[in-house]
C-alpha cells in the first residue's frame, strides 16, 4: 500500500507524463505540418531545376536554431543535431520530387 506521499508523486508523476505525451503530439503534428510546407518548397525547386539542398539557408537556420535554443534553455546542439537531422530528410524528399519531375 502507497503512503500517502507515494500516493501525491505518483499523481503528480502521472501529470507529468500526460503533459509530456500531449507535448510529443504537438511536436508531431508540428512536425508533420513542416514537412507538407516543405514539400511545396520541394516542389518549386523541382519545377524551376533549382537544387535540393541550399548549405547557406541551412546555415542560418542552424545559427537561428542555435540561438533561439539557447534563449529557450535547451542545448544548442541538440538543437542542431534535430535541426541537421530534419533538413537531411527534406533534402531526400526534394531530391525524389526532383526525380520524378525528371521522369
């Protein structure tokens, strides 16, 4: 049997958790919305043989990644790593996109 203060965590643990797995749905529904703007801009640059990848737009990103992750309390390079993780999966995208304008 729980003593009361158990009892008090183990409530408040499970608040925890709930605010967390609603925080992960958030992040995938803002993640899932990224990607359908991405492939528009996946899209333009097929249309108009514009390359995939874009280094000097990455590279700000990173830096405004960086900066704001650092503004926010998380370590600005996890924030890089999530960021160089997302654009290398864009980046495929567009480069299938470019493909199959291709064919």
């Amino acid at each position: 049997m729980n003593n009361p203060e158990q009892t008090l965590a183990l409530f408040q643990l499970n608040q925890l958790r709930a605010s967390i797995d609603n925080m992960d749905s958030i992040l995938v529904h803002t993640l899932a919305e990224r990607f359908k703007l991405t492939q528009q801009v996946g899209k333009l640059k097929a249309l108009h043989d514009m390359p995939p990848a874009d280094k000097s737009r990455e590279a700000q990103q990173i830096d405004r990644l960086r900066l704001l992750a650092h503004e926010s309390g998380l370590d600005p390079a996890f924030a890089e790593k999530f960021l160089t993780f997302i654009v290398a999966e864009v980046i495929r995208h567009h480069e299938q996109l470019r493909g199959h304008e291709a064919e």
